[in-house]
C-alpha cells in the first residue's frame, strides 16, 4: 500500500501590460506589470494498492487532484487589432478532479 500527497504553491506572475484595478474594474495605467495573478496552489493526493502474482502484477490506484477545490484562475487576453482593443478573460483552471485506474504489468 502507498500513500502520497503533493502540495504545489506559486506566487503566480504579473498580467503584463500597463494595468491596474480601479474600484473593482481593470483599467490602464502609467506604470507597467502592476496587476498579479491570484497565487496557485493544489493539493493532490493519491492511493497505490499492489498485488504480486507468480508471472504479473496487479496494481489498483485512485487520486483526488485539487482537494481543496480551489478555484486557481488564470487571464487571458484578445487584442483586436482593427480597432485597437484589448480584452483581459478569466478563467478556471484546475477543478477538483478524481481519479481511478487499474494498471497491469507483465
């Protein structure tokens, strides 16, 4: 039996542009790289379970990624360059995942 956790944290990066939250909303600015990402992290965990037979091995597992269910978001963005606009997105993205599988080697 084999039990594992895996912990990942990033401090994220900056939306590179001249930037800045005003009131709530994204809006230009006059300094560069001023607005950040939210910070990343994940928790996944995992189970191995494996049975030894004479010729082969069977070995069952089930992991859980994002445990904490924490909504790790990213931007994007679309430049439309006809009219000279900028578009800033947000999206999800990792969810809290489940896994199973079985794995069979020879």
């Amino acid at each position: 039996m084999n039990l594992s956790a895996k912990f990942r944290f990033g401090s994220n990066f900056p939306i590179v542009g001249f930037l800045k939250f005003d009131g709530g909303r994204l809006v230009l600015s006059d300094q560069r790289n001023q607005v950040r990402v939210p910070d990343y992290s994940r928790l996944d965990v995992r189970a191995n379970k494996s049975f030894n037979f004479d010729r082969w091995k069977l070995t069952l597992y089930a992991e859980v990624l994002n445990v904490l269910a924490r909504e790790n978001i990213r931007y994007t963005s679309n430049a439309d360059t006809v009219n000279g606009r900028l578009s800033i997105g947000r999206d999800s993205m990792f969810p809290l995942l489940p896994i199973a599988g079985i794995r069979i080697e020879f």
